[in-house]
C-alpha cells in the first residue's frame, strides 16, 4: 500500500516563492504518477496536474497551467509543487494523490499541506 | 468547458437510503470516465470511497456502492449512519490526461 507524507504548513508573503513536497512509501512503483489537488478555505476539490516521475513528463489544467511547477525525483519518490511569485488567491490546502497501476483512479492520498499566504 | 455536476446538498434519515450523482453538463456519463467518489470532513483528506464507477476501496463498508444510473455515475448509501454526514465528491476522467473534480454534495443524515 502506498502512504504519501506531505511536508509542513508554510506562511508566505505575496511575492514570495515556494515549493512543497509529497513523498510516497510503501509500494513505490515507478510507473505510478503523482497528481495534485487544491482546496481552497470553504470549497471543493480541484484536479491541478499530474506528473510521471520516471521520465517528469507532466500534464496541467488548463486552470492551473502556467501558475503552477509539478516536479519529481524518481530516485526519492518525491513530487513537488512550486510557485514563483505566490498571491494571497494561491491560500488553500494542497493534496497530493496517487492513482492506482492502470492511471486512472486516484485511491492514495497524501495528509494535505495548507499554504497561506497573506501580507 | 464540461462542468462536472453533483447535488450541493442532500438529506437522508438514519438508516436510510440515499443516491448522489455525479453529472456531465453535457453528454452522458459511462464507465469511461472512470468516475470516483471520496468522502471528505472538514480539515481531512480525502477518503477514497469507490473508483472505476463500482470498486469499493480497501476498509469501505459495504453499505457504499457506485454504478451507472442513467447518464450519471451515483453513489448509494443504504442503511446511512450518522457517521456518514460529511461531504462527497466525485471526479471524472475527461480524456486527454485531464481530470475534473464535480463541486461536492454535503449529506446531511437527519
């Protein structure tokens, strides 16, 4: 089973940059993709983009896409989520998730890293 | 762009039996896109509940269950426990590696 821990809550100021991680164990298949999701204070689910660690290749939103960096380090299992010049509308929580074998089902879930961002 | 559809709100009494449906706000749902659904307290993850329409994930009661019902994928609880009161949510797979999330159906068991 794969377990996926997410670093730390950040405190940013507008402008600022930032890069959280999600770190999977467990059954660490290479062929898996990481996928992100944000969750803004007080709304539902949004899908940002997935990334296939064995070769970074990614895949956005079209919401997210330009907003946002996906990166992975397959020798650590690690994905990333990363942005250059943070606005107090990048607040909410941020969730990691891993689907199953076949790509299509999203089924593990990282703990959530809540991002704020605030002058 | 497709909007995916879900009830914002639902009411079941205990023991009940309750459907939510995940919608397309065009076109037909099918076991092509994959649907799933999570369950969802506030300040949580997620919970994985049903993926590839109707397997239920490793621990999931079996009172969950997903399906087809019409051109919708659904949820059914049979026999709802208080414990059930939360959120649901469902994402779809919409071809060309993108998915989307539907806005969530908050149950409330009354």
């Amino acid at each position: 089973e794969v377990r996926l821990v997410q670093s730390g809550p950040e405190m940013k100021k507008p402008g600022e940059s930032l890069t959280i991680s999600c770190k999977a164990s467990g059954d660490t298949f290479t062929g898996y993709y990481f996928a992100w999701v944000r969750q803004m204070p007080g709304k539902g689910l949004e899908w940002m983009g997935r990334i296939d660690p064995s070769d970074s290749y990614t895949n956005y939103s079209p919401s997210f896409r330009g907003h946002v960096t996906i990166s992975a380090d397959k020798s650590i299992t690690t994905a990333y989520l990363q942005w250059s010049s943070l606005k107090a509308s990048d607040t909410a929580i941020y969730f990691c998730a891993r689907p199953t074998r076949d790509g299509y089902n999203y089924v593990s879930w990282g703990q959530g890293t809540l991002v704020t961002v605030s002058s | 762009q497709t909007v995916v559809t879900q009830e914002p709100s639902f009411s079941v009494s205990p023991g009940g039996t309750v459907t939510l449906t995940c919608g397309l706000s065009s076109g037909s749902v099918s076991t092509s896109y994959y649907p799933s659904w999570y369950q969802q307290t506030p300040g949580q993850a997620p919970r994985t509940l049903i993926y590839s329409t109707n397997t239920r994930s490793s621990g999931v009661p079996d009172r969950f269950s997903g399906s087809i019902l019409g051109n919708k994928a659904a949820l059914t609880i049979t026999g709802a426990q208080a414990e059930d009161e939360c959120h649901y949510y469902c994402v779809l797979y919409m071809g060309g590696a993108l998915w989307v999330f539907g806005g969530g159906t908050k149950l409330t068991v009354l």
